[in-house]
C-alpha cells in the first residue's frame, strides 16, 4: 500500500481470473463445497472490511479476484468508504447491515442460477433438517 498524489494505492499478488469468468464458463464444473467455501471467503473480506470500518460498495463478481491456490480476494476498492469509528457509529450501523444482507442474497443468487431453485431449496433443507 502506498499513497501518491494523495491517493491510495493497493498492490496486490498477481490473480489469474476473478469469479465472473468462472461462473460464464460453463464448461467449469463449481461444486457446492466450492460455492461454500467461495461464500466464506467473500463473508471473511467482508467482516474484516467491516471491522476496520470500511464499506467496499461495489461487490459483484468480477471485483472477486481468484488467485492460483483458490483463493478469493476483494478488489476494487474505487468506492470503498470509511464509515464511522468504534465511538460512533449509531446512524450507519443499519446500513452495514442491510449491505450485508445483500451481499448474501447476491451470493445466493448466484447460487441459485447456478443449480437451480429446487436443488438449493433441497440442500437448505437438509442443511437445518426441516
């Protein structure tokens, strides 16, 4: 990290494709341990953003950066935010929360065109027994 001429400039390792690619290509099989584990990764980015008081404000797939190992990383902080302090943040706590919520049905969403309503209809009711 770096700033020049007052603005912040991130370096990162060098990933060789983003999840946008990855969902388009059909001929790439993504199983649901995958999709899983995709989802803890982005929840992870997210809590630590949030934990340092920063709102990213543009997820979407090809911001989700995939490197050689499988690992997921943010990208793209352009319209990322500072939201408030430890001390005070009462007026935009709701706000963090309805991104979250967000976040999760975009991830859902993918989800869902990815294997169709009834497969995840099955596996989230074998997930709490219902």
């Amino acid at each position: 990290m770096f700033i020049d001429y007052g603005q912040l400039h991130l370096v990162m390792e060098y990933c060789p494709t983003d999840l946008e690619k990855i969902i388009s290509d059909k001929s790439i099989y993504i199983s649901p341990t995958d999709i899983k584990c995709y989802i803890h990764m982005i929840l992870d980015g997210i809590s630590y953003c949030h934990s340092h008081f920063i709102l990213h404000r543009d997820l979407k797939p090809s911001n989700l950066l995939i490197n050689q190992h499988g690992q997921l990383k943010l990208a793209d902080f352009g319209l990322a935010r500072n939201f408030g302090s430890p001390v005070a943040m009462t007026p935009i706590v709701i706000s963090k929360y309805v991104y979250i919520v967000y976040m999760c049905y975009c991830v859902l969403y993918i989800y869902i065109y990815m294997y169709g309503i009834c497969m995840v209809y099955r596996y989230i009711c074998t997930l709490y027994n219902v």
